[in-house]
C-alpha cells in the first residue's frame, strides 16, 4: 500500500458503517478530558505554589496529569528539589568517581568480594509529612529550600539492607 492509502482496520470500519446505513464521514463527539490546557492559568497555578504535583494541578485544571507535565516541560520548567543538589558535576567530580570505582576494582583482582558485599541506608520517616521539596522552576532559577522539620514530630527510623 502507498503512504496515502487508507489502514486495512480504516477501511473495514467504514464498511461496517455504511453496510448499516451510517454515511456520515465527521466524527462522533468525543468524551473524555481535553488536551487543551490554559497556560496562563497553568503558569498563575506554579507562581502561587511551585510544590505542587502534576496531579494536583490536573485537578485545578480538568486535564490528565499526562498533560499537565507535557505543558510544564514545554514551557521549560523542570522539577528540582530547592536545596542545592548537584545536578551537574564538574570534571573535577567526575574523575573523581571514575578513579574511586577503578581503584575498587583493581584493588581486588577478583571480583567474588562483590557476593560478601551488604550495604544498607536509614532515614527517618515522619507519620505526617504533608509538605514537598521538589518545586517547578525554569532553566537556571533557584528555588526555595524547604524549612526543616520539628524534631519532636511523631516518626519511625525506616532501615533497608541489602547484599
């Protein structure tokens, strides 16, 4: 078939339309959330509060959460936390980790150490953690940090280890 021709599928559903006397050729209303979205409102919405979600914004805006990230990206906005996490290293850092990780490996000629390996991380866990770090911001902006917890809160020391 050429580029411009009708799929097999396409063809076999208008057969059927107009086999059962449907001649209509413009589409059916469709139902379902538009793909549209008011930037102007989209962009009032990340102003007032950069923390909010994706879903949380679909919610304001009567749009998947899909279209709700597609609109932010599109208008050059990324999700970062508003401390300073190096999100670019410099070639200074990343030599440096390319020599830590070659000197681990030749240090030890064979690698059956990595099978006896445990590694294992902690964090303490609030019950009630309703704010969020992560913000929308444009290409070079900074954004605010977040205040740090009370320490007397309710929370649980969450431990994971594994080998």
């Amino acid at each position: 078939m050429g580029t411009n021709a009708l799929s097999i599928r396409t063809t076999q559903r208008w057969f059927n339309q107009f086999n059962n006397g449907n001649f209509e050729l413009d589409d059916l209303p469709h139902t379902g959330r538009p793909l549209e979205v008011d930037i102007n409102r989209l962009k009032e919405l990340i102003e007032d509060d950069p923390r909010l979600t994706t879903r949380c914004l679909a919610e304001h805006l009567g749009c998947s959460h899909v279209t709700v990230a597609t609109h932010l990206h599109e208008l050059g906005k990324t999700c970062k936390y508003g401390v300073w996490i190096p999100h670019d290293l410099s070639p200074h850092q990343l030599q440096h980790r390319v020599d830590a990780c070659m000197e681990l490996m030749t240090s030890h000629g064979n690698y059956r150490w990595l099978h006896n390996l445990i590694t294992g991380d902690e964090k303490w866990v609030l019950y009630v953690n309703h704010t969020r770090k992560r913000q929308w911001l444009a290409a070079g902006q900074k954004g605010v940090a977040t205040p740090k917890h009370d320490s007397n809160q309710k929370k649980i020391m969450l431990s994971v280890w594994w080998g």
